[in-house]
C-alpha cells in the first residue's frame, strides 16, 4: 500500500508540473521517476485521483487534477449544463431527489458528479429525475450549502 500512497503523489506532483497529453506520456515519466506499472494501473490511479481532461489551450487536451485552476471552465460548462436541465430540489434523510426536464436526468447527474462534491456519496440518474445518496452525517441542508458555492443564486 506504500506503493501506491508513493505512485498517486508522484501522479498528482507529475500532473501538476507537466502538460501531459496521454497515459502513454505519463507512463513514461512514472518510468523516469522508477515506477513500472501497467497501463491498467495507471488508469485506475487516474480514476481514483479523479483526473480529468481539459482543453489545453492549443486545440488539444491535457491531464488536469480536480480543483486546479484550469478546472474553472469545466466547472463552468457543468454549472450550465446542471441549470439547463434542473426543475427541483428535495431531499429526505440522506436522499436528495432532483428532478429534472425529460431527458435531462444524465447530464444533471453527470454535472452533480464533476462537482467534486465530498458531501455526495453517489448518483443514479433516471430520465427527468436523479437521486444523490449523500455521505453519513450531511444534510440536505448541508448539500445545498454546498451547491450554492458552486452555482450561486440556485433555488431550491
């Protein structure tokens, strides 16, 4: 497990300090800083580290970690798509219920999950309404508060 703690810092310090394009890239330097693993690997780190990819600036796309500043205009685009789609906001217990126009239930998910929520355990979308299961001790109260930092203005 020392491993691992050791590679996912590296990942994290490599993504950080390069523009890096693909895994083949990023193998590549994880082999430079002496780790050989498989691409299968590396590509449940990514997940796990919830690396994504982001325009570069250059027509192309490069990997990014959750919160950095380049993350602002993905963040954007789901702020956008979650107002797009969102009729409603309840919630029971643990269970918060979103409803949402036809169809729309995918991507306001989609949008909840790249939020980086830490408050939200996870999601399940339907076709006009998605739940989020949320973390043991946190509110609807609290989800919303939180919600409202990441799209201000949002009524409930």
């Amino acid at each position: 497990m020392k491993e691992r703690q050791s590679r996912l810092k590296t990942i994290k310090s490599l993504i950080k300090n390069n523009t890096i394009e693909s895994q083949d890239d990023l193998l590549e330097l994880l082999q430079k800083e002496g780790y050989e693993v498989t691409q299968a690997t590396l590509s449940r780190d990514l997940k796990l580290l919830k690396v994504g990819k982001v325009p570069d600036g250059q027509n192309g796309y490069k990997y990014a970690l959750p919160g950095e500043d380049v993350n602002g205009e993905s963040e954007a685009i789901y702020v956008q798509d979650f107002l797009r789609g969102y009729v409603s906001i309840d919630f029971s217990g643990n269970i918060v219920v979103i409803k949402t126009f036809p169809g729309h239930a995918n991507t306001v998910c989609n949008a909840i999950d790249n939020l980086n929520m830490d408050e939200v355990l996870g999601t399940v979308a339907g076709d006009n309404c998605m739940f989020a299961c949320l973390r043991d001790g946190v509110t609807g109260d609290d989800f919303m508060e939180k919600l409202k930092m990441h799209i201000p203005g949002i009524e409930d």
